[in-house]
C-alpha cells in the first residue's frame, strides 16, 4: 500500500473527519463565546460594579506609574493583567457549561436507547423450515 493511499485511508476514517468537524465548529463557538463576554456581558457586570472596564484592570509590577494598560505595555512594564484573566475565566465557564450540557443531552439519549427493548431477532429460515416439517409429521 502506498503512502498516499494510506494516508487516505487514514484522513477518511469517519473518526477523523467527525474530529475536523468538532475543531471547526467548537472554533466558532469560542469566537461566539468571546464575543458575548467581552461585548455583552463583562460591560454589564462592570456598569454594575460602578463603571469598570474589567480588560483594562491590570497590576503594575515596575515602578513607574502609567495612565492606561496601553501605554504601560508600549513601555514593557512588567504587568498582571487580572482583567483579562477574569475575562478567560468566564469565557472557561460558560464553554464548560455548554460543553457539560451537550454531553448530558447525549448521555439521556443513549440511556433512553439502551432502554429501550430490542426487537426479537428474526427466526432463521432452517429453524422455520424444520418447525413446518414438524407440523406436518404430527398431521
């Protein structure tokens, strides 16, 4: 078997392409969670909390003192960004969340079909064959 051939075989495996998908959509996903903390929900947690941008909150390890986050690493000060970490934080979160709801929705549905009772298996042709000459042995 060739390289490329089994390469293919190996790239068209139903595990592999369903794995490319998952990538590609939880991608999206992250983009589609970012965008809801850092747009909707940190700005309204900060108004709530009297006005704070929460990624611009950052400690100051040098000992000069800066205006903003910006200026401060234009100059390389050395910085704890708590802001962002609290950022990633919820981002964690609320992708943990979903995550933990996708898996216990498949889980539920899984269980309900190892529930469910199983069709009797058909009766195989020689054992109805022989039931029919046994039948008629009787008759």
């Amino acid at each position: 078997m060739s390289f490329i051939q089994e390469f293919k075989d190996f790239a068209m495996r139903g595990n592999v392409v369903d794995l490319a998908v998952g990538v590609v959509i939880g991608g999206a996903f992250g983009k589609i969670v970012d965008s809801l903390v850092k747009d909707i929900i940190m700005p309204m947690v900060g108004a709530l909390l009297g006005g704070a941008d929460f990624k611009h909150l950052y400690l100051n390890l040098g000992g000069t003192a800066y205006e903003s986050l910006e200026l401060a690493e234009k100059a390389g000060a050395p910085l704890v960004k708590y802001g962002a970490f609290i950022n990633s934080m919820v981002d964690f979160t609320i992708i943990a969340f979903a995550i933990f709801v996708a898996v216990k929705a498949i889980n539920k549905l899984k269980r309900k079909e190892e529930a469910a009772p199983a069709a009797p298996a058909p009766t195989p042709e020689d054992i109805v064959l022989l039931r029919e000459i046994r039948d008629a042995l009787r008759k």
